[in-house]
C-alpha cells in the first residue's frame, strides 16, 4: 500500500480540516463514496477510518448510509488501552505487511483489539499478505509481584488463575490468527509467544516498526472469583489503562519521539532474542 493512501494520513487529513473549520462543527463530510474516489481507497478504508474518528469525538455518525456529521474535535489527551490499542491496530492492518510486537502481562486487550481487522479480513474489506505478531508474556515460573492475595502474598490462586486466563487468551490468539493461512485470507501468518521471568510493570505495543503504544500497570484492589471463591487481590486493569503513543513515522512530533520507538524496538529485541523462552499452551 502506498503511502498516499494510509489510512493514518486520510484520518489526519480529516482531522485537519475539521480542526482548522474547513469542515464546520455540525456540517456533513463528504459521502464515503465521495471521500474514497479523493483518497483512492475502497470504501471499505473509508468506513474503518470513520469508525476510528468517531472514537476520537471529531465526527458522529447519522446511520443508513447518510455522512457523517462532524462534531467537537476531542482532547489530545491519553485515551484507555481498550479503544486505543484497538483503533492503532485497525489502521496498522491497512499495510500490506503488518507486524505485531506486545510486552503484556496477558494477552487479553490485544485479543480484543484484532477483532475488527479479523471480521474485515474474512469479508474480503482487507488483504494483507502476510500478518507477524510477537509476544513477550511473564514466565508462569517467575515469581511475580501480582496478582496477589491481599492477605496472603505467598497463596498460589491468584497466580493459578492468571495463568488460566493468560492459556485463555493466548490460544484464542493463536488460533484466529493461524486460521487466515489455513483458510487462505492471508498467504503468510507467523504467531510466537514467548516469555521472560519479569513482573510487567507496563505494556508496550510496537506496530509495523514505526509505532509504539506504551501504558502503565497500576496495581489496584479488587475481588474476582475463582473456583467458586471471591478473592481479594492486588491486580491490574490492562484495559483501563491509558495508552501513551509515539511514532517515527511521518507523523512523528519530534526526534525525541522517533528515538522512542526506535529504542522500543532495541529494548524489545533484545529480551526477546536473549531471554525469553517459548510458551507452551498444550
């Protein structure tokens, strides 16, 4: 895919003209197919990139295929792991090669996140020729610092049932991403999942290399049941959490920001060729 037609570039495109009041507050834009013909996509781009400024608050939608009507731009501000993640990996798919690096303490919002380019993929609305995801997760031998009992650091249930969870979500992911090469969607698919013997005290997504997504882990109480028990433990909301993003793209604000991403790249590399290990879901 040309750089012309990125997706990130039509959305800032748009983003400019409704910060700059080319597009005026509670005016139509242009129809999708109007919009697709300027920008030489399909219209199924056009849609995912709505979708995305709809998110953002820059545009609301009117439905059956009216355009959409634009509305206050949102802040700037850090928007939660759950719609952020989701909406950068939307965009990144639109590449024709997309690559996927996570340091997560599971893999649940990154599940999360692949299920619209999935649905989009098995529709024939994108075709990327190959999909690479790379995911460094804590080592179920590690003695991690949580999750944990609040009363009791040393009771093994709140480490059982992450690892439940993290076999869960893991195989979930492993499975929907394989099943594009066995159904022929996409030519070249390759998921590894490794781990390192670290507590995760944050996440980081690095997309297609020029992108990373980083958002801190705060340890909070909260009850979960497990095995027909309510536990109290120390824990952490991975969704919740606010997505800080830095890019060496064209997009990037600075050097500094493009330097970011680079050593990103580095720090990650470095565990995941060192000592990480492969995970073995059975």
């Amino acid at each position: 895919m040309s750089e012309e037609i990125a997706p990130e570039r039509i959305a800032e495109t748009l983003r400019g003209r409704i910060r700059s009041g080319e597009l005026r507050r509670n005016t139509r834009l242009p129809t999708q197919r109007a919009l697709a013909e300027e920008f030489g996509v399909n219209r199924g781009i056009v849609r995912q990139v709505l979708a995305v400024l709809e998110r953002e608050g820059f545009v609301s939608a009117r439905g059956r295929g009216a355009p959409a009507v634009v509305s206050a731009p949102a802040s700037d501000h850090p928007r939660p792991a759950g719609v952020e993640v989701a909406d950068r990996i939307a965009l990144a798919f639109q590449a024709e090669r997309v690559s996927i690096d996570a340091f997560t303490l599971t893999t649940e919002t990154l599940s999360s996140a692949l299920a619209g380019p999935l649905i989009a993929i098995s529709a024939g609305e994108l075709k990327p020729r190959s999909i690479t995801v790379r995911v460094l997760l804590p080592s179920w031998d590690a003695p991690l610092a949580y999750p944990r009992l609040v009363t009791d650091p040393t009771d093994p249930r709140p480490i059982a049932r992450l690892r439940e969870l993290t076999r869960t979500f893991s195989t979930s992911l492993r499975h929907q991403l394989n099943s594009l090469a066995e159904m022929n969607l996409v030519p070249e698919v390759s998921v590894e999942i490794r781990t390192v013997a670290v507590t995760p005290l944050q996440k980081l997504y690095l997309l297609n290399g020029s992108e990373a997504l980083t958002a801190y882990y705060t340890v909070v109480p909260r009850t979960v049941e497990y095995e027909k028990e309510q536990l109290e433990i120390y824990d952490v909301l991975g969704l919740s959490s606010k997505i800080f993003r830095s890019s060496s793209d064209k997009d990037s604000r600075d050097e500094q920001e493009a330097a970011y991403v680079t050593e990103s790249r580095l720090w990650f590399e470095s565990l995941w060729s060192t000592i990480s290990r492969p995970l073995t879901l059975g």
